[in-house]
C-alpha cells in the first residue's frame, strides 16, 4: 500500500466512523472514497426496512428505500428507475446474500449482455456507464444495502488493488450501517422469520424446509437442485408446494414475507 493511499484509506474510516445518520455518508463516505478508488458515478442503495416492503405487497421490486445516496447528485434519477426495474438485474440473487460479496460486473458478464440489456439502456446508457464495482453490505447475515462505484468508457478499468481496498472498507461500511440503523430506530431483522420458523408456520415438509433454506440464501434452482442431488424438475414441484403453503406465487414475494 502506497504511502499517500494509506492516509487516505485511514482518513476514509475516521471520516466513516463520525457518521450520525444515513445520510451522513454521502459526504463522509462517498465523496472521500472517490480520492482512493476514482469513479464517475456512485451510490448507497439502503435495503427497506419490513415495514416498508409490505406497505406496497403488489410490488415486488421494492427491495430499497428511496431517495438513493449519489454522487453526484443528478445520478439520483438513474438509481430511481434501477430500484423501481430492479427485477431485472441478472446479479440481483448473487448480491442480495447473507455474507458481503465485491463484484466486477465486467468479470461476470459479457460486454454484450451489460451494455445492450433492457435494464442498462434504462438505466444507465445517458450517463455512458461501462462497468461497475458492487459491495453488497451485511452485517450478521442481514442485508442492509448496496455500495455500488461506476465507471464511463473513458475511464480506466477497475484494479484488482482497488478491489482490495474497497473489500477492506466495506468490513468498516458493514459495522457503520448496522449501527446507524439501529440510530435510526430499525430493528436489526425485525419481522424476520428463520426457515424453521417458517416450516412450523406454514406446515412445511422436512425437505421442503431444506429447500427453503437454500433459497433464503440467494442460491439459483441449479444450484439448489445439485446440493440435494435432485432434478429440477422434482425441485420445481416442491418450490410450487412452498409458494401455496405459503401463499405467495414468486421467489419475491416469498423473500418479503419472511424478511
């Protein structure tokens, strides 16, 4: 670590520790962070608390709070309609999981598939985004938002060191939120149901309980299917037997119910 990186990085996680609310990192936070790890554009997705995930259940997609935190500030109208086609996203599963993960989105998909998608030409093409850094933030297998860093096509790519250094902060992002929350007076995994729980509730099967596990933890039906060295299609059956029990008709609306 370069001599004028570390000061910076040091004085990021003072600045970050000083926050007295959310909002607060925007300019503690955010604003700082760019003098480390240059971007074009970032933001603070905040995950919604229960109370606001259930106040529209006829909308799946609302898995953030809104406003955003951007910057700059005139980015705001570009995360406004992510969070409202957030749906789309075919990262969305990998980063809403119950440990912090730090993806290149150039890593994962093709440039292709980034630039053309239905979602980006929304979203992001005025603003010529090329690629992204995402951290998703948890704290005790609750998460709690997305840090996510962009970069136009006149930038330079992502480093693997600035990956380094962002993974680093997000350790101190994770415990900082978590706090703040609890500021705020958001109960940490209120209205939380565990897979247990959720088996008594709704009279699930022992193995429908396994599945649902999996599924609470972000894993794709592939996934799920080769863990239990069952067919896909014996696992669909079951995913259906959930959806009933419970009342729910989609992956979305089961993760609202019980989160």
């Amino acid at each position: 670590m370069e001599k004028n990186s570390f000061l910076i990085y040091n004085d990021i996680i003072c600045s970050l520790y000083t926050c007295q609310k959310k909002e607060d990192l925007k300019t503690r936070f955010l604003v700082p962070l760019g003098m480390l790890i240059p971007y074009s554009y970032s933001s603070l997705l905040f995950s919604a608390s229960s109370h606001e995930k259930k106040r529209n259940p006829q909308n799946p997609s609302e898995l953030y709070e809104s406003p955003p935190l951007c910057v700059p500030e005139d980015f705001t109208e570009a995360e406004e309609t992510y969070i409202r086609n957030c749906r789309e996203d075919p990262m969305l599963w990998m980063i809403h999981g119950r440990e912090s993960i730090l993806v290149r989105e150039g890593d994962l998909l093709p440039e292709e598939h980034r630039l053309h998608s239905p979602l980006y030409l929304r979203c992001y093409e005025k603003y010529n985004i090329f690629d992204t850094l995402q951290y998703s933030i948890v704290k005790d297998q609750q998460f709690l938002g997305i840090l996510t860093l962009f970069r136009t096509k006149d930038d330079k790519p992502f480093t693997d060191n600035e990956m380094f250094f962002l993974r680093s902060l997000g350790i101190h992002l994770n415990a900082v939120l978590e706090h703040l929350q609890k500021l705020a007076g958001e109960p940490d995994g209120a209205g939380k149901l565990s897979p247990a729980s959720a088996a008594s509730r709704f009279r699930l099967t022992p193995r429908e309980e396994e599945i649902l596990s999996l599924l609470l933890q972000y894993k794709n039906n592939d996934e799920i299917a080769r863990s239990l060295t069952i067919k896909e299609t014996t696992l669909q059956k079951h995913i259906q037997n959930i959806f009933r029990k419970c009342q729910v008709s989609s992956k979305w609306e089961l993760l609202r119910l019980l989160s």
